[in-house]
C-alpha cells in the first residue's frame, strides 16, 4: 500500500490509504460535515467516488491536489 504524503510548510499530512472517509476530512479540515458537501456543491472541493451502495469516499490523491491549489491561490 503506498502513503500518499503532502508537505505543508512545516506541516506534514499523511495519507495511510488511497482514499478517505468523509469523517478522516472532517478532522484534517477541522470542518463539519455541512461544510464539506456545501463546498462540493459550489465547486470548491473534489467529488466523492462511490464505491458501493452505502460505501462514499475520496480519492486521496484529489484532495492532495485541492490542497496544493488552494495553497497556490493563497
């Protein structure tokens, strides 16, 4: 299994797998749920992929690239 890894300044955010749970989001954005669909709904946050009936999550690898650009137009 390959670690994605994100440098931040002097932040380091790891990701252990090739995708996240709405919940791993809610903790590193430090944001509630409300906040995460309402940003996917305006455009401003990567799709989630559903991979099953009841089963939602993100592409680690989307939410990398989220991150860098934000940090970019910062």
């Amino acid at each position: 299994m390959r670690t994605h890894v994100l440098e931040e300044d002097s932040m380091i955010i790891e990701f252990d797998s090739p995708y996240q749970t709405r919940n791993q989001l809610e903790k590193l954005f430090k944001v509630s749920p409300a906040t995460i669909y309402r940003w996917i709904k305006e455009g401003n946050f990567p799709k989630p992929v559903r991979l099953g009936a009841n089963m939602v999550r993100w592409k680690a690898s989307d939410i990398e690239t989220w991150i860098i650009q934000k940090e970019v137009a910062a």
